[in-house]
C-alpha cells in the first residue's frame, strides 16, 4: 500500500475506448509454470511493459507455486509458503523526483481515494474506509501523513487502514529498505490480524507487500509489486476470487501513477 500526495507531472491519457477493452484485458497475464522473480539483479516476472502501456499483473495459488517454492531473498520474507502470490510490473511516465515519491509514500491519508473495481458488487468501491499515520503500532496514537525526510533506510513507520470488505481497523509496518541513486524498495506487512467478524483470517505478518520503484534517464518510474497472502485456512482461499487480487493490485498502482483509479476500464472485469 501507497500513499500519494499532490498531483504529478505526467501526460495524461484519455479514458480507455470499448474498442480496447480485450486489448486492456490481455494486459493481465495469469501464470503458466513461471514463478515470480523480481527485480534484484534479474530479469523480472513478470516483466516491465513500455511506457504507459498497462500493467501487467501476475497471480498464484499454493498449487501453482508448489511446495519448493520461495520467495525472492531480497524481500527477506521469513516465510516461503503463500496460499496466494500477486506480481505486478507497471511503467509510466513521471518526472517527480525521489523526495516527492517518498513524500507520495508517506501520505497515508490519500488511500481513502483509493477505488478498485469489485467484481461481487459489479461497480467502483473505494478500497479502504480508514487511513492514517501513527506515531507508534499503538492504533490509538493518530498523527499527520509521514514526511519524505521520514521515508529512510532502516526505518519502521506505522499506520492504520481498515479495508472496505471487513471495516477492521488493521496496524501496518511500513519498512523502508532502500532509498539510493533512484531505487526505493519499501515493505508494508500487517502487525495485527485481519479479521472478519472478530474471526481472525489473516495471522500476523502473514499479508506482505514489497515495491520496487526504479527511475529511469528518460523521466518514467518502473514499478514493482510483489505481495504474499497467508490466510488462517486454505478454504478461505476459494471466496476471494483472483480477479479481486488483480482489480486490487491496478487500484494501487493507478494511485501511485497519478492515474484516477477509477478513470479507465477494470483489469479483471
């Protein structure tokens, strides 16, 4: 999860034709025996598309992965095992510079504006009904968005958003890994349980996230997201269909483009 603060300097592109429509859909690849790699001295899977094309979105179950899966050691991930993984690569324009994405990172506020396609209600929902800074994991300790000179290496920063399905409030480390000569790598995973009902359905830890975000000489940013799901049971694996994981994975990489998210057609109708 992102925040996004101000607006940025990038073209624009018009709303997505109907006449597109399969052309936007082919976009979104479902796996066939490749596993994810990302980008830490490798060739990424799935790979970057050209610039402002859409991105290209990646899913699978524990059964695709398999058992000797793992996952790429520059997550450090303490856990291999995943009852869903979602890649993401995505390319755009943009001539912001590093401190004003890591000014976007930090505002945490701007997730409220978040809207992904629901393919249960069939319409536009915003993504999470809460977000906020917090001064510490304590949930009771609100504060203003994060600054860029907060966004730093070796730093654990908290916050607090509540997804629109369960309306849970839910405490987030946001850990930044890498911040040098244009690459910034950050982590968000839960430090509270996800619950529905009171019934915890995602265990600490257990909903993890890397970024990968790289600038490039000809004013575009590269954007990779890796996230790992681990839910309490595999059963519960069937009721989320992958077409939520993916319309998910868009809204927020939208967001960080600059893109309104609910402006173009859905990726996964």
């Amino acid at each position: 999860m992102l925040g996004r603060s101000g607006s940025f300097n990038m073209a624009k592109t018009a709303f997505v034709p109907v006449v597109l429509t399969a052309a936007l859909i082919s976009a979104v690849a479902l796996s066939v025996g490749k596993k994810p790699i990302a980008p830490c001295g490798a060739e990424p899977y799935p790979n970057y598309p050209a610039v402002d094309a859409q991105p290209v979105v990646t899913t699978w179950t524990s059964d695709e992965l398999g058992e000797g899966w793992s996952p790429p050691a520059c997550t450090a991930w303490q856990s291999g095992f995943a009852t869903n993984v979602v890649a993401l690569a995505g390319h755009f324009h943009d001539s912001r510079t590093v401190e004003a994405v890591l000014a976007q990172i930090g505002a945490i506020s701007s997730l409220k504006n978040v809207r992904y396609w629901s393919v249960t209600d069939k319409r536009w929902n915003g993504l999470f009904s809460r977000a906020t800074a917090l001064e510490s994991p304590d949930p009771r300790k609100p504060r203003d968005d994060f600054t860029a000179a907060e966004i730093r290496p070796a730093q654990d920063l908290y916050f607090l958003a509540a997804d629109n399905r369960s309306r849970e409030d839910v405490v987030w480390r946001l850990r930044i890994r890498e911040v040098e000569s244009g690459r910034i790598i950050v982590e968000t995973a839960n430090i509270t349980p996800l619950r529905w009902f009171f019934l915890p359905y995602v265990a600490t830890g257990n909903m993890q996230t890397s970024y990968f975000l790289e600038h490039e000489p000809d004013d575009s940013w590269q954007l990779y997201s890796l996230t790992r799901v681990l839910y309490t049971s595999p059963v519960l694996a069937y009721f989320v269909p992958q077409a939520s994981y993916i319309n998910r994975a868009v809204a927020l990489y939208r967001h960080f483009a600059g893109i309104p998210t609910d402006r173009d057609l859905p990726a996964a109708p």
